[in-house]
C-alpha cells in the first residue's frame, strides 16, 4: 500500500493567503503547495503591496497595507484569484484591472458582477468575461442572491462584505464548499447560517492567524481513483481535509465498489477536519451520479466519467453544466479523450453517459486542463496500449509534482 502526504488545500490556500492580506498583522501560513494557481495569488497580492516571505515551508504575510498596483493584475489561469480578489478590491479606495492567460478570458464573470453589485461594487468586464476592472467604492451591506450555488461567488462576496457598512446576507441556491465560511468563524468573525442564509456583521478589523493547511482531497481524488482502477491496490492519503462539502468523490468510489476507511484525526486545519483514507480497489461496477452528489464532487466529475470507461455496465453523470466554464468545456474535452481511446461516450448538456469497456491506446489533448491530463494519465495502468498526454506541464497548476508521484508508485 502506498502512503502519500499532499500539499496543502488549494482552495484553502488561496483563501489563507487573501484573509491574510486583508488582516492587521503577521500571519503565518503552513503547508501551502507549489502550484501556479497559488503562486498567481501570491504575486498578485505583492503587487498589491502585500510582504509576503517565504521560511522552511512556511509563508509570513503582513497584511492591512494594499495599496492600488501599478499595472494590471495577472491572475495567470486561476479563476479563484480573479473572483477572490475581485471581492477583496471592490472595497479598496483605489482602482484595479485583473488579467489572465487565454484560458481565463474565456470564462464567464458576468455573474460575479452581478452577485456583488446589490453592495455598491462597479465591477466591468468585457461582455461577460475578463480583463475585469474594479472600481473601488465605499460598500454598504445588502442581501446578494448568487445566481449559481458557487464558493468562489459566496467567498467574493464574504469578502466584500467583511469591508462593507453594515450588515451583508448571501442566499445561496444550492451546497457549495464552505471554507471561506470555516475560516472566518477560525478568526471569530459574526457570521451566522441559517438554512441557505449566511449572515455577516463584519469586524472593526481582521486579526493575523497561523494556518495549518490541510492535505487537498481533490489532488488526493487521482491516487485514490488509480487504486480503485486497480483490484487489490491501496493508497492511503494522510492528513487530509474531511470537510463534508469536498467529499462526494469518495461517496462516488463506494458507490463505483472501491472499499473507502477514513480515520479521523479529531483536530481541525483552518476550520476543517482532517485525517487519513485508504481507498482499496476492488472492481468498478458503473453508477449514476446527479443531483447533491454532483455538486459535492464537481471537480472530480470528470474523473468519474474516466472511472466509467473501465467499469462494468453504464455510468451516468448530471446536473453537472457548470463543467462547461471551467479551465476547459470539461463535458467535451472528457467525451473527446475518452473517444480517442476506443470508448462509447455520449456528451449531454450537463454531463455523460459512459458504457464501460475495453480502453486503447492513443494520444489525449488536455486542452491546457490540468484535471483532464492528470486523470486520463491514471488509464495508463489498464489501457491495451500506452496513452500519452499532449500537454503534461498543465498539471502545473496544481500539483507540479503529480508525474513524479505516479512514476514513483509505478502507475506511469
């Protein structure tokens, strides 16, 4: 059996590093990982005037001194920087424009302006997409209505509303990861839930903290599915986040046949419970994923699809069109990889149908998507020929070390 420690929580890393940037005072963040995506958030926030200093593994942000950026903000590919941050400059008594590679311009950020709006932010973008320019105003709190169930709209928006007059309420249409949520209540923040209302009274001012990350589950998802494709292979994860909204994946592998044990350890990392699960193949049997589930396990959908191609019978997957605008149209680039590799797949509005087979060889286009190459990379290990990966430096956005990971497990 193998036994990985991953780096820390990307979601929650960006989330440390922006709350940090907002807080008086020195934070400490533990555990961040080596992505682009993180590194986008740290250079944007030093251009913002943010002291941000690297030690043993650790990062020391000294926060409350933004300050308005000579030049546009490059965000690179991460659309969580880009909204995060949105939320945080609409505050600021200064301007901003945000920026991003190819892949970023074409997601949709119209609906980011129009969470944020109801609070007196003026936020523009160019028909719906970026570059986005903030203008920087004095907020007030409103009700806002996110037209999606979205962490990334709820956590611009908790973090608007930590600067704004007065109380801020988010309705929320659906379960989203809630860490934003967890970290603030961490910081001992007047942020109250009832039901789909998040409720916000925000502070006179933010305190500096120490975070510990904890292990990210959704990098943990590529092992933990390279052992269910596997009868008999283990891997155990350790030290990951067991936050209730991050694990629709593992519901997905018990439901796919793979035996799932998690040992909490009884501690939390930034408001999260953490622990260790073993996944241990023991055959794939095809399942039908839609509805809460599928929320829960959104950017592991297209690992599931790629589990579906080796499992016995028909996998279905729904309510998943959010796929469509994320760092590719994930629906079509899974359908076209899994095509190229021999297998019947049907690409629906909002997800698949996945009859399971025998899988080929052949050459996969990632479309510059760091989840699609790493999960299509796992089909190696049972493919009737090698597969190879057109673009393996994507997966540098979020785990550069993922090839090195799998060679060293033998799964390359």
């Amino acid at each position: 059996m193998k036994r990985l420690r991953l780096p820390g929580d990307k979601s929650v890393g960006h989330r440390a590093l922006i709350l940090s940037a907002l807080a008086e005072g020195r934070s400490e963040i533990e555990g961040i990982g080596d992505g682009a995506d993180l590194h986008s958030t740290i250079r944007v926030l030093r251009a913002l005037g943010v002291e941000i200093e690297a030690d043993g593994g650790r990062l020391w942000v000294r926060g409350g001194r933004l300050r308005a950026a000579n030049a546009p903000l490059d965000c690179g590919n991460s659309g969580t920087t880009l909204r995060l941050l949105t939320g945080l400059l609409a505050a600021m008594p200064f301007d901003s424009l945000l920026i991003g590679d190819e892949a970023l311009t074409r997601r949709p950020m119209a609906r980011l302006s129009q969470t944020l709006a109801p609070l007196g932010a003026r936020i523009h973008t160019v028909e719906g997409r970026p570059p986005v320019r903030v203008e920087g105003q004095r907020l007030r709190g409103a009700r806002l209505h996110p037209p999606v169930a979205s962490a990334q709209l709820k956590g611009a928006a908790l973090l608007a509303g930590l600067q704004a007059q007065g109380v801020t309420e988010i309705i929320e249409l659906g379960p989203s990861r809630d860490h934003t949520e967890r970290m603030l209540w961490a910081l001992g923040v007047d942020l109250q839930r009832d039901g789909a209302l998040l409720r916000l009274r925000p502070p006179a001012r933010l305190p500096a903290a120490h975070w510990r990350l904890p292990g990210d589950p959704s990098t943990a998802a590529f092992f933990w599915a390279a052992a269910a494709l596997r009868p008999g292979r283990a891997v155990e994860a350790l030290g990951v986040s067991l936050n209730p909204t991050r694990l629709g994946f593992l519901d997905a592998l018990r439901a796919f046949g793979a035996e799932v044990e998690i040992r909490a350890e009884g501690a939390l990392a930034c408001g999260d419970p953490i622990g260790d699960v073993r996944v241990t193949g023991r055959g794939l049997r095809g399942i039908e994923v839609a509805g809460e589930l599928a929320l829960r396990a959104i950017d592991e959908l297209p690992l599931v699809a790629i589990l579906g191609a080796a499992a016995e019978g028909v996998t279905r997957v729904g309510d998943a069109a959010e796929l469509r605008h994320k760092e590719s149209d994930r629906i079509e680039a899974t359908a076209a990889g899994l095509r190229a590799l021999g297998v019947e797949i049907e690409a629906l509005p909002d997800g698949w149908r996945v009859q399971g087979g025998p899988i080929n060889g052949g050459l996969i286009d990632p479309h510059g998507d760091h989840r699609l190459a790493m999960g299509f990379a796992l089909l190696n290990g049972i493919s009737r020929s090698p597969i190879q990966i057109s673009d393996r430096g994507c997966v540098a956005v979020s785990y550069p070390e993922f090839w090195s990971t799998l060679a060293d497990w033998g799964h390359s």
